[in-house]
C-alpha cells in the first residue's frame, strides 16, 4: 500500500480465517520502508507527466515493489499465497470515468515471483461508481462494533453504517496538506502536530479553505491529489503566513471539516470513532477534533501496528475475497450499479 501522503511503501503480512461465519485477521509481520527523496519528487510530479514517461514510471514502479515484497518475504521467511497491491494513485478523476494508480501488476508478479492482485478500482468505476473508498469492506467486516472508522492519510474519509447499509466517503485534505508544508521546513513530517500547536489561527485562510466547493457535494464522492493540486495548493502558496501558522490553520480546518460530517451522522448519545492512519498519530490534531467533537464522541486509537497498517491489511484481504471469488467493493459505498469482485490477477 502507498497512499498520497508519501509516508513510504506499507508492507504487511497478514493472516484470515473464518470462525462460525465471522472474518478474522492478524497482521503478522509489517513494515514501512520510507521513500527517498527521488521517489517522492516523481510520485509527486507524476501527475503531468506525458504518457510515455507516466507508462515508464508505471513499469519501474511495478519492479521496484516486486523487488521490496520480494525481498521482504525473504528476509522474514514468509510463506505467502498471493499478493495484494493497491499501488500508487496518481489519476483520479471518476466523474470523468478514469483512475490510475502505478505499479504494473505484471512487472510486480514476475519480479516477485508470486501471483498478484491488483488494480481494485477500475471495475467499480466501469459499473459507475467512484472506484473509492475500498477500505469501508475491511471496516464492515472487521471493525463494525464502531459507529465510525476514521482514516486520516492523505485524505481523509470515513465508513459508517446507516439502516444496514455500508457507507463512505473522502471528506477532504489531511496529511497531503500537513505533509507539504512540513517538507518545505525540510522535514517529512510535523511529529505530533508540535509546530502546528506554535501557530496561530488565520481567520481569512480557515474560512477559504472551509468554502471549497467539494466539502458541499453529497456523497458518494471522493478526491484525491488533481484537487489538492488545483483547489488547496493555491491557497497556501499565495499565503503570506509562516509554516507554524499554515500547519496550525490546516489542522483546525481538517478537523472541522472531520467534525462536521461525524456530528452530522451521529444518532446517538455517544459515539465510538476508531481512527487509523498516519494522522491518528497527530497529537495536536486528534486534540482539535476532539474538541470540535466534544466529550460525547470517543476517539478509539488503536495499536500502532493497527493505525499505520490497516489499509495494507484491508487490500490483503481484498485480495483474498478476489481469490474466492466474493464481493469485496460496495455499491453503497461507491455509487455503483452492484457490488463487485474486483481485481486484475497477474501470474509470475
């Protein structure tokens, strides 16, 4: 799993059977191996590449995470069914019916010598769907006993369940905002939202930021970095404002916007939000939407492991239920036509 936060290449090695008809996992070995920073210059920028150099960095990049889950398969001596790669996104425009998300499936089997799966998203978009958010099946079956399961990657999105029905959706920036800011500090990141708490609160940017037209569009939807590109950067980039304060602003925006949408769907007296991704580990962020949410809304962080592994784990599984032949994309999530078994399979 890679997502567009550019923390690095997720690896996880999971485990799933089935006990009197209930799912059940374990994440045995996981690691993430961080991305230099030629790697981050051409995810980043790939997104105006010409189609030539974008099929190029399609096929190296497949090589490069056969080479990585090769390699740590044999380092943890691993005994492995298949591989599930979810990629790296660089197209997502579903409204014009196409994503894209690098790592060629074929290059990834042959260097690693398993079979694989990937490219989940393309079906769902062929039945008129949005192709995302995939993570709500694992959220379903695993983590159902939350009324929420927030995910704060570069993106942030939430699942949740309404009259017995699954439903997701991205509800705006997160991490890709906080991320690069903190890189023209020369960091990867802010650790523990620490030079964001140093802010100030800049009225006229949280304001702006909190117009964008996305934030009023009814769900099914999802975004990804075209938008971040097109709608936020050039808010930020034309600020006068200093990192503290950009990094400040950003986190009270995101967790407004996160605090919105929760109180929105909350039914109840209380409310369990398991939170998971990179920016569960955002002290300063997690304060602010605990703010917003108030003492009602609890905020469950789980293991670390959990936090920076469960999307990697979510795509393992779906890999699985491609095996078996058995639905694992939503239409109630994505707004498609009918839930699908979706994945490429690719033998070595």
């Amino acid at each position: 799993m890679s997502g567009t936060s550019l923390d690095g290449l997720d690896l996880a090695y999971c485990q799933f059977w089935k006990d009197e008809g209930t799912w059940n996992y374990e994440i045995k070995e996981a690691t993430t191996l961080a991305y230099g920073p030629e790697w981050i210059e051409r995810l980043q920028s790939a997104i105006s590449f010409d189609v030539k150099d974008l099929f190029e960095l399609d096929r190296q990049y497949g090589i490069y995470l056969g080479k990585k889950a090769r390699a740590f398969i044999e380092e943890e001596a691993l005994a492995v069914d298949y591989i599930a790669s979810h990629g790296h996104t660089i197209h997502h425009q579903p409204d014009a019916g196409f994503t894209f998300q690098i790592g060629s499936g074929q290059h990834l089997a042959t260097e690693s010598g398993y079979l694989t799966i990937c490219d989940f998203r393309t079906k769902d978009l062929a039945l008129g769907g949005q192709g995302a958010p995939l993570v709500p099946i694992g959220d379903q079956l695993f983590f159902g006993h939350h009324q929420f399961c927030l995910n704060l990657g570069g993106i942030s999105n939430v699942s949740l369940e309404i009259e017995g029905q699954r439903i997701a959706y991205d509800i705006g920036i997160a991490n890709m905002l906080l991320n690069h800011l903190s890189r023209k500090q020369g960091i990867a990141y802010d650790a523990g939202g620490a030079i964001a708490r140093q802010g100030r609160l800049d009225k006229l940017l949280f304001h702006q930021l909190n117009r964008l037209s996305y934030y009023g569009l009814p769900y099914p939807k999802s975004t990804g970095y075209e938008w971040f590109n097109s709608e936020i950067l050039p808010l930020v980039e034309q600020s006068e404002l200093g990192i503290p304060d950009l990094l400040h602003t950003s986190v009270h925006h995101i967790a407004e916007q996160i605090a919105i949408q929760l109180r929105f769907h909350s039914k109840s007296e209380r409310s369990s939000v398991l939170v998971t991704g990179g920016g569960a580990f955002n002290d300063y962020l997690m304060e602010v939407i605990q703010e917003k949410l108030g003492p009602s809304v609890d905020l469950v962080i789980p293991s670390e492991q959990l936090v920076s592994f469960k999307e990697a784990l979510v795509f393992a599984f779906m890999g699985l239920l491609r095996m078996e032949g058995l639905s694992n994309v939503l239409c109630s999530v994505t707004g498609a036509r009918t839930d699908s078994s979706s994945g490429v399979i690719f033998l070595p």
